[in-house]
C-alpha cells in the first residue's frame, strides 16, 4: 500500500501543491528524510564535554536523557519520510497524511533538539560547552524542517456555489450540502471502510498500544530533572499529533470500538502493572492523586458532556463524600465516635452527595447556560464557607473548621492493610501503591456506571438535552427529571471517590475544595480536564485529568511563571484542538465542518 501525496494527485490544482519555501518537494522530502536520519546518527554522538548537564550527554554510542527523546523524533521522521516516499512495506504506517505527519514529526524533533542546544549554552555559559554531535543534531533537525516545509499541502475546498446566491437560492444551496452530509453518514452511499484485520491481530494491536501508553506515562511520570520533562512534553505532544495526522490515532480507534471490552480490560491491566513498574512510592503517588482526579473528572463529564450542564462547583461533592466518610471512619477528630468499615463510608459518602446533588438541582436545574454555572459556583462556595464556620464557635462542632478532620486511620478491607508495604508478585508494594490499586478498581466501576449509563435510553435522553433542550421537550422528554437524574448520578460518583481520598491524604479541610486552587482537583481544573480530554467520551477525561495533575506537578520549578504557562499551554492546545485530545465525533464534525462525516456516528461513551 502506498500514499499518495497531494503533489501525485493529477487533479490536486497548482496553488495547493506549494510548500511554505520555494524548494521542490521531491528535494524537501530527501532533505527531510535524511535530516531524520542524520538526527539518529547524532544521538549517539557526545553533545557537551560535562556531565555538569543532567542526564550525562558525554557518551559516545549511548543516547542518554534527552537525547532519547530526540532519537525518537528522529526516528519517527526517518519512517515518515520514506512512507511519503511511497517505500513498499510502509504504507500501513500512513493510512492518513504521509506529508503532514512527516511536519509534525519533523517540527517536533527539531523544538527538542534546539531546545536541548539552547539549554546546555544556557546552563554551562555559552555554545563553546557544545561537542561536536550538538552542532550536528542543530544542523540535521533544522534541515529537516526545512525540507518538511517544502513539502506541498493541501486545504480541503468547499463545495462551489455561487456568491451571488440569496434568499431561496443560497437556502437550496445550503440545504444540498447538509443533505450530502446526512447522506454520507446515514445511508450506504459511504466510501468502502478499509480492510479489516482478523481478530487476533487486532487484540495484538490494541494490547501494543495500551503498552506503548503505559510506556509512555511511567517514562513522563518518572523524568528526573525540569529539562527532561519539558522534552517530554515537546516530543509526546508533536509525535502524537504526528500519528493522528498520519491516521494510525483514527485506524486503532477503529479497532478499540469494534473490541469494546478488550480495549477496557487491557487498559486497566497496563495501569494495574503501573505500581510494579515502580522502585519507589513517590510516583505512585501522583498516580493515585491522578486517578482520585480522573475519576471525579468523569463523574463530571455525565453532567457537563452527556447533559450539556454547566457545572462550576462540581469539587463540592468530592469534598461531601471526602467528610462524610472521614466523620464515620474512626478519625479520633471526629464528633461521632464511629468506625465503620470502608464499604458502608464510601456507600455513605455516595449517596450522601447524592442527596445533596438532588437538593442543589431540584430548585436550580430548570435554569440553563450561563445562569446554572452562577448557581453551582455559588453552592461550590457555600459548601467550602459552611464547613469552615463549623467549628464549635461560629456554629456547630461537625467539621473542626478550617482545622479539619485529620488523623484518618487507613483502610483495613478483610485483612490487608492499605497503610503497610506488601509484597505481591515478588515486588513490595507501598502505601501509595495500594491505594492506587483500590483506587483503580473504584475507577472501573465509574467507567462502567458511565457506559451503560451513555449507552441507556436515559443517555440517549441527556444526549438529546445538551444537543437542543427545547426540541427535547418538544419531543416527549421531561428535561426536569433527566437532568436532575444526571446531577445526582454525577454528584454520587464524586463522592464515591471523595471516600478514598480522605483516606489517602489522612486530612480533610476547607481549602482542599475552592473553585480555583494551584494544586488539582478542583472545579476549574476538573471542568478544563473534561474539556481537553473531550467530552462525552470516557478516555477523554482520563487523559485530560492525567495531563493536568501531572504538568503542574512537573512545573513547580517555574514558580509565579507555572499558571502563566499552563494557561498558554491550554490556549494552544484548545485553538488547534478544540474537540478536545480524544474527541467524540459528533462533537469533531462540530468543531471541523470541512471533515467528511463517518459512515456510522460512534456512541456517546466511545
């Protein structure tokens, strides 16, 4: 199989087969190729003549700290080019765009390099601290941008009309186009789908991706030094936008839709041989607090990407079951006195905030848009007020104010002992790890509470509700009750997780749960994850939570500048990708309508 470039295709028109430089594309592929190549080569040449740099970039034949990242722009490059050359044996690489992948992973191999260049002359005092492979690597990756350039591209071209149309002329014209689409994605007249592996493969498939991910998150949860991680975020970020163009992101997608229950296995066993990867409980505990995150994110992508609801103090209901199950959990700062095993705290943390979920939304749901938002900040706020004045003083004596409910024993379930090291499969697993593999479990029911909820006839009501409420009602649904179900469903989940993480964190106070706080979750912070990941789909949020706990994590060195960047970083990423990192695809036509529409629309929960 072979790609074919827009430059082959004889009916491509002239103005679209121009690069951005005058260079001819048959010599900016050579050049962006053997730029690629050079830049392997480089890898294993010394950059600087000190190990005074982090990482120890002095060895020859060994790639060391950033230079594996490089070497693995490099090499994504190289196979990129030569699939844009049409090399036999490598067009499964490109069901996509060979061009476009080729610039991505050519821009992305040449930010890391010059940004590993401009950080040694910052760091030692000047380019004379540079070897001769650090001039190499500049030379290769700055070619082969320059030969990526080149290479033609091409603009999808809506369909003619006549400008001059108006009134009823311009409404049939419209009206075609809205008919094609609908046309294309309802009826058979689609284009034949590609060829589909067996089986078997196909779980090869899935399980190498699922691998490569957990790969790639233990690699960037366990960088070292500040340099490391921020070349970790310039190669993850450019060579997955490199794959997605070349339609290998679209092509395994496919595959996971078709093997629903695989997929989700596989990726819960990757996260569960997470602890085991580790030597130490340090990062395993940013991957508890990381799935605490992800799973109240999803709880909130019911209300805001199933319901189409605004919600700004989403964190309130995490802090409701967080107290609630620290009131009845044995805390010897607690007024009760009881100690109630885990499965009835985190039952009553759950419906707890179920409970306050329906008394917030039955008075406040029958408002929409921005004024439900106003609502829900305000209870967001009043939550945190309330259990600061309930200290004894400014009123009762339930949640010893801003003090808190501290010294949470930790959880004993038949035996085990989440507090004390394990050893399971010859590896010791620590505190950190066992909560995080409890936390993973609670995870899972979450993902299956949202999916058989999405794939429902009360799912597809939300669905309805968030697309055009009005024709919803129109239509027989009683909008009321199924936003109120949502809410509520969404508040349970919440603090379901809030029942471990008071478990985790031994305390709970006031200041854990503000609407805008540095360190996640909070609401701002669950509501961006949503967002960025994608919404209404389930690995969305997973992804957007993860990346969003864990950059701030990463970036405390940057001190005052660490929200100044993190919010460039969103503004970016939410120009380029406004549907979102893992995108439903009624909400991608939305956000790209020159995108051919698919033969059949995925479910909400994909």
């Amino acid at each position: 199989m072979t790609t074919q470039t827009a430059a082959e295709t004889p009916s491509a028109p002239a103005a679209a087969q121009s690069g951005l430089i005058g260079l001819p594309a048959s010599l900016g592929r050579a050049l962006a190729t053997g730029g690629g190549a050079l830049t392997i080569v480089s890898t294993f040449l010394a950059w600087t003549w000190t190990s005074d740099f982090p990482g120890d970039l002095t060895v020859y034949g060994y790639p060391g700290g950033l230079q594996v990242l490089v070497l693995i722009g490099g090499i994504l490059t190289t196979l990129f080019g030569l699939a844009s050359y049409g090399v036999k044996g490598l067009g499964w690489l490109t069901p996509g765009s060979a061009d476009a992948a080729l610039k991505m992973s050519a821009l992305g191999t040449f930010a890391t390099a010059w940004y590993t260049v401009i950080a040694i002359s910052a760091k030692l005092g000047g380019l004379v601290n540079l070897e001769a492979g650090g001039f190499v690597v500049a030379a290769a990756t700055l070619g082969a941008l320059l030969g990526a350039l080149a290479l033609p591209f091409e603009r999808p071209a809506p369909e003619p009309s006549d400008p001059d149309d108006t009134g009823m002329e311009a409404f049939r014209h419209k009206s075609r186009q809205n008919w094609s689409v609908f046309r294309a994605a309802f009826t058979a007249e689609t284009p034949a789908p590609a060829r589909t592996l067996p089986g078997y493969v196909e779980i090869l498939v899935i399980v190498a991706a699922m691998a490569v991910g957990l790969i790639v998150f233990t690699y960037g949860i366990g960088t070292e030094y500040d340099q490391l991680f921020i070349g970790f975020l310039i190669t993850a970020g450019f060579s997955f936008s490199a794959i997605a163009k070349a339609g290998l992101v679209a092509r395994v997608s496919a595959i996971t839709a078709r093997h629903r229950t695989v997929t989700t296995a596989g990726a819960f066993a990757a996260a569960a041989a997470f602890p085991f990867t580790q030597s130490n409980d340090q990062y395993a505990t940013i991957g508890v607090y990381i799935l605490i995150f992800a799973t109240v994110a999803l709880g909130l992508n019911i209300v805001v990407g199933l319901a189409g609801l605004l919600d700004l103090g989403y964190v309130a209901f995490l802090g409701v079951g967080a107290y609630t199950a620290a009131l009845v959990s044995g805390s010897p700062s607690s007024p009760l006195h009881v100690n109630w095993p885990f499965w009835a705290s985190a039952l009553c943390g759950a419906a707890v905030a179920m409970v306050f979920g329906v008394l917030i939304g039955a008075p406040t749901l029958r408002l929409r848009g921005d004024y439900l938002a106003i609502v829900t900040l305000g209870f967001g706020e009043i939550f945190r007020i309330t259990v600061l004045n309930m200290d004894g003083t400014s009123g009762p004596d339930v949640t010893n104010g801003s003090n808190g409910i501290s010294s949470i024993p930790n959880l004993n379930i038949l035996g085990f002992d989440f507090g004390q090291e394990h050893v399971i499969l010859g590896t010791t697993v620590g505190r950190f790890a066992n909560y995080f593999l409890l936390m993973l479990l609670i995870t899972l029911i979450v993902v299956v509470v949202f999916r058989r909820s999405s794939d429902s006839r009360i799912g597809r009501a939300w669905i309805a509700i968030r697309e055009d409420e009005t024709a919803a009602l129109a239509m027989g649904i009683n909008g009321f009750r199924v936003k109120l179900i949502a809410f509520a469903l969404g508040a349970s989940l919440a603090g379901l997780a809030g029942s471990v993480q008071a478990h985790v964190t031994y305390t709970v106070t006031p200041e854990q749960y503000q609407f805008a706080h540095v360190v996640p979750p909070n609401s701002a912070f669950l509501l961006a994850a949503v967002v960025l990941g994608g919404m209404g789909t389930i690995a969305g949020p997973l992804v957007g939570a993860a990346l969003l706990y864990l950059i701030p994590a990463k970036l405390q060195f940057l001190g005052d500048y660490q929200l100044f960047a993190f919010g460039v970083t969103l503004m970016v990423l939410m120009r380029f990708r406004p549907e979102g990192l893992i995108p439903n695809r009624r909400r991608q036509l939305e956000f790209h309508e020159e995108a051919e529409a698919p033969a059949v629309l995925t479910k909400a929960g994909a």
